[in-house]
C-alpha cells in the first residue's frame, strides 16, 4: 500500500514539476465544497438547530465563478511567463488561503477548513470539520463561528482567483 502512495505522489509531483500551468481542478473544488456546505445545512433541520449558511453559501458561490475564471486562464495560457508566474502563484495561495490560522477547534494543528482527519474518526478525513464536527456534538455556537471562519477562508481563495488577470 505505502509503495502504491508512493508512486501516485511521485508522479503527481513529476506531473506539476512538468506543467506551464499548475493542473489544480478549482471548478471540481468549488461544486465539492457547495455540496458539502449543502448536506451540513440539511444535517441542522434534522438536528432542529438554526444556523445561516447564507454567507458560507454565497462566499462558495463565489469561489466557484473565481474557480471559473481562473480555469479559463488554465486552459489557454499564454506564452508570457510573467502571466504564467502570477497564475501558478494564484492557484498554490488559493489552496493556502483555505487554511484557518486558529485552526479547528480542539486540534489547532489541523488548520485546513475544508478537510481533516476527524477527531474520533482516527484518519477518516472529515470535511469542512470545524462545522461538521460542531453540528455532531450539537454546538450551536461553535457551529455558527466555524461557519464564520470558512467563510473567511472561502472569500479570501475567491479574491486570490479573482486577482488573476
């Protein structure tokens, strides 16, 4: 298992070492975390909490236009490698951006908002956990501040997409 990784990281890093243009999806990103935000929504009118995940929701929405517009850039990029610089650059600082500086509640040293390894699940990612772990342990008010802050992370990797001209 570990030498199977091993050879599917390698060529993944021997793919992006080769590439004008960084191949990360930000489209496919973008639908992925609208849907996770989706099924946390609909796992608080189970639970009977009311949280507003109109922010979250708008700042994906967001994300997803920057994502397209950005997947443009990738797919016609021009010979200028100033511009190619300035987009490669966008798209690692994205990835960046979606980390939480506090990180997740109860485990600062996971910071990333949109997956981690779940706090009881051992290494089961769990995703957009701040806010899914909140909702399993009933915690309205963590919830709603997890929520805040994945906005934040979502909001600043669209301005980072959409900074690319």
């Amino acid at each position: 298992y570990l030498q199977e990784m091993a050879r599917v990281f390698g060529l993944e890093a021997l793919r992006m070492a080769d590439a004008d243009v960084l191949p990360y999806d930000y489209v496919a990103y973008a639908r992925e975390i609208s849907s996770y935000i989706d099924v946390a929504k609909h796992k608080t009118v189970g639970q009977g909490l009311s949280l507003d995940f109109g922010p979250a929701q708008a700042a994906a929405a967001r994300f997803s236009v920057a994502a397209e517009h950005v997947h443009g850039l990738q797919t016609a990029p021009s010979g200028d490698l100033a511009k190619l610089g300035k987009l490669n650059w966008a798209l690692r600082q994205a990835e960046t951006d979606l980390l939480s500086s506090a990180g997740l509640p109860n485990r600062p040293w996971f910071r990333h908002t949109i997956f981690a390894p779940g706090e009881y699940t051992g290494y089961a990612a769990v995703v957009i956990p701040g806010v899914n772990e909140a909702l399993d342990s009933k915690d309205k008010q963590r919830a709603a501040q997890q929520l805040a802050v994945l906005t934040q992370a979502l909001t600043r990797a669209a301005q980072t997409l959409e900074g690319v001209r």
